[in-house]
C-alpha cells in the first residue's frame, strides 16, 4: 500500500518585512531587510534596541476586536496568518468531515507579553485585579485553539514547544499526522512575539543579540566573519497541509508537496549545539531517508543561519557531513539576515520561502554576507547579497533550538 502524499494548498504570514507569503518572497529576493529600531516599548536602556519587529499589526483585519483583546499578539499574529492560508486554499470546511481537520502551530515563548502585563497589575493593583483571561491569553496552546474555534475545526489540535524548531517540528507532526491516515487537512506553522521588555532583556543578558545599534539593517549576517549575535524578531507562518487526494478532488491549487521531516537532539548542552554537528546532520539525513531522496538530488538548503558563530559554523559542518561533494554544487541561504530570527515561527516561514523558492525558480539571498568565515567554508555557496535565479525542484529546510532540537523538511515541486 502506498503512503499517502502530502501537499501545501494554502500560505499566510506575518513578519517585520511583509504580511503576506507573495509580498514577503519579493521582498527578501529585493534585498530588502525588515529589521528596525523597536518602537512599542521604551528601549532606552537596554543594549539593544532594535529588532524585527512587526510595524502597525491590527489584528483587528481579520478579527473581532472583542475577541482579539482576549488574545496575546503571539495568537492574534498566528490568527492572522491562519486567515490568510485558510483564504489562500479556498477550503470550505462544510464540506469537510471536521474531525477529519486538525490544527497544529509550534510556538517557543507564548504569551509572554500577558505575563509581563499580568505581573504587573498583580504588583500594582493586588491579585483580585487579575484579568480572568490570563491563562486563556498566556497559554502556548491558544493559537492552536483560537484557530479552530474560528473554523469549528475538532481534529487533532495541540502545541509544540521546541524553542527555535517549533515551527518546523509543528509542520513535521501535522504531515505525519496526515500520512498516518488521522487528518485529511492540518493548518500547521509557527507563532512567536517575544519581541517583549522580558524577552528582550533575557537574550540581552545572554548576550546571544547583536549590537549593531548604530546599523539595524546590517545587523543580522549569517556565515559573515563580521557578524555580532541574532537579531530577535516576531511574526507568523501558517500553511494548509492537505492529502493530495482530497486537495486534487476538489481542484486545489497545489504549490508543492512535503516529501519528507526528521529530527533529533544533540542531547548535549541547553543552549549550544553539538560542536560537530552530528544532530543537525541525522535530521538532515532522516528526513531524506524519510522521502526516499539521495542528498545529490537536493537543488536549496534554507539554512537555520541564526549569524551567531556556533550556529553558523556547527551548521556548515553538518550540510557537509551530509551532503559530501554535492555540498559545493547545491545553494544554501540564510534568510534571517532580512528577516532576524522569529524564533518558534522561524521554521514556519522559513518553509513559506522554500515553497516560494520553488514556485519561483528563485533563491532568496543571505544578506549582509560581505565577508563569508573561511570557517563555513569558502567553497560552500551562501547566495551572498543576491537573488539567483534557478530550477529548484528539491528544497530543505532546517530549524535548530535550545535544548538541542533539530528538525529538517523536505519539500519538492509536484
């Protein structure tokens, strides 16, 4: 019997740069960056004060403000990126068995701005003051939720919560979910809005952040010798997986099919990873076992790219570990270098642009990579500063988190 194939019928997202998968891909293949001096909080005394921070988001475009005031941003950010990927599909979930419907998005912080709010009107104000929405908006779980309260969806429905690959581990359930025969339709990605006073703060103080107060844009370099830290961004990728069957019966517009997922851990240290990348590696390499693909057969490798020394040079290792000599001929791209890194959605929206690099037959370029590290390999082609236009039928996508969680995708033209 064969196994049940899997494909994208719907995209929607919300990041600093575009709100939308279109307006977002031509943006990135411009060179443009969406990372800029932090607006909503008072920055003055931290280190850094920037961020990608999503400008003049209303939620209120696709939700009722009464319902939208119950949510954190990190929900309304996933509803509204939801909304866009269920339009995009032309889905009509009455015509759907919905428990046959399930809804699955990864998250690494949650609602952490509710928290913030919470504790200090617990502080100001006394416990009796709480709003008795705290848990509903604080929970990782709400996006998930909201999402298939919106639709009367009663599928499979839960969170994933893997730090920086939850995106990409949220996407990867909801195809086994759908291989495995318990959902025809998953809407599935990532949301995140740590871009906080906390959040901040925190990454300040494990000064894992860039500094580059001076130059925002410039801040984020993946693979560059010059590169300082991150940059911490917000926003949302969602996309509508669907069985091919179901999506080619009712004359979906197909924009390409999940071939395989893998993951693992390095089960090494709670922030850094594997010094020789051996995790990274196995996921890479489950997951083209997991779609039957020799690595040769790889054209674009969506690189985690966070622009922090570890990551950058543990990540080359492992596309070199896995790839051998095709590891020179394939193209690799960090698209955090326009985009910062949006951590629990980075890998929802990182599969976005694949799915677009493969509709497009266009690579999105590492920006900022003016001086690539001997140490990732000067042979390795980082697509620096410039879109490149060519046939990509194979993409990959990789996502890396604290704790040590690796999780590749493997997406292909149909």
């Amino acid at each position: 019997m064969s196994r049940r194939r899997v494909v994208i019928t719907g995209l929607g997202c919300v990041t600093a740069l575009a709100e939308s998968a279109d307006s977002l891909f031509t943006a990135l293949c411009q060179g443009k960056s969406g990372i800029s001096a932090i607006e909503s909080f008072d920055v003055s005394e931290y280190p850094v004060r920037f961020g990608g921070e999503v400008k003049n988001f209303d939620p209120k475009k696709c939700i009722e403000h009464r319902e939208s005031k119950r949510m954190d941003r990190f929900t309304q950010l996933a509803v509204s990126a939801a909304s866009q990927a269920v339009d995009d599909s032309s889905l009509d979930f009455s015509k759907d068995d919905v428990f046959r419907v399930g809804v699955i998005v990864g998250t690494g912080i949650g609602g952490i701005k509710e928290i913030e709010d919470q504790h200090l009107r617990l502080l100001r104000k006394g416990v009796r003051q709480l709003s008795p929405f705290t848990v509903p908006r604080l929970m990782a779980n709400a996006a998930s939720g909201n999402i298939a309260i919106r639709y009367g969806l009663r599928g499979p429905n839960y969170s994933v919560v893997s730090a920086c690959a939850s995106g990409s581990h949220a996407i990867g359930e909801a195809f086994s979910n759908i291989v495995a025969d318990r959902s025809d339709i998953v809407i599935t990605g990532g949301s995140e809005a740590a871009l906080t006073t906390i959040g901040l703060a925190s990454f300040c103080a494990a000064r894992s952040l860039s500094t580059r107060n001076d130059d925002p844009t410039a801040a984020s370099r993946p693979f560059d010798k010059d590169r300082d830290g991150f940059v911490l961004s917000e926003g949302a990728g969602i996309v509508v997986l669907e069985e091919k069957g179901h999506a080619e019966k009712r004359g979906a517009r197909i924009y390409a099919e999940i071939l395989g997922y893998g993951a693992t851990d390095d089960g090494y240290h709670i922030t850094a990873p594997m010094p020789n990348g051996e995790g990274a590696a196995m996921a890479m390499t489950l997951a083209l076992k997991d779609a039957g693909l020799e690595p040769q057969k790889v054209d674009y490798i969506n690189a985690h790219g966070t622009g922090t020394e570890l990551n950058d040079i543990t990540e080359s290792a492992a596309i070199k570990a896995v790839f051998g000599d095709h590891a020179y001929d394939l193209l690799v791209s960090s698209t955090k270098g326009s985009l910062g890194h949006l951590l629990g959605a980075s890998g929802a929206v990182e599969l976005i642009i694949c799915i677009k690099a493969i509709n497009e037959s266009t690579i999105p370029p590492t920006i900022n990579l003016e001086n690539q590290d001997e140490r990732c390999d000067l042979k390795m082609d980082f697509v620096p500063l410039e879109a490149r236009q060519t046939n990509v039928d194979i993409a990959m996508s990789n996502s890396f988190g604290f704790g040590g969680h690796n999780a590749c995708l493997v997406v292909g033209k149909v």
